[in-house]
C-alpha cells in the first residue's frame, strides 16, 4: 500500500515572508489545513506554519 505525504515547507522572512503569509491562508482555505502531513519553516516561515497548523488565519475581505 502506497502512503502519500504532503510536506509544506515555508522559508525565511521580509517581504517573502508577508507574501508567504497570503499564500498559506489561501492554501488553508482552497485545499483545507489537513492537506499537508508536516509543516516545517525558518524565520518568518516558522510563524508561518504555526498560524497554518493551528487555523488562526483570517480571511480579508
């Protein structure tokens, strides 16, 4: 039996990181924040996945 994982990996900050941000809460809300096995950042990334993995983004609207 084939297991297939999902790594989401997030890197460090400034701008990248802001961007990185939106891109997050757009993945959470289109494909669901169970879709990837493991989360794994640096930097502003590290803040990233946190706020991924515990489903604390909030929408703009």
């Amino acid at each position: 039996m084939i297991v297939m994982k999902r790594a989401l990996v997030l890197g460090p900050g400034g701008l990248a990181g802001a961007f990185s941000g939106g891109v997050v809460a757009t993945l959470g809300r289109v494909l669901g924040y169970n879709y990837f096995s493991a989360v794994y950042g640096c930097s502003a990334g590290a803040y990233t996945g946190i706020g991924f993995r515990l489903k604390i983004y909030c929408p703009l609207r």
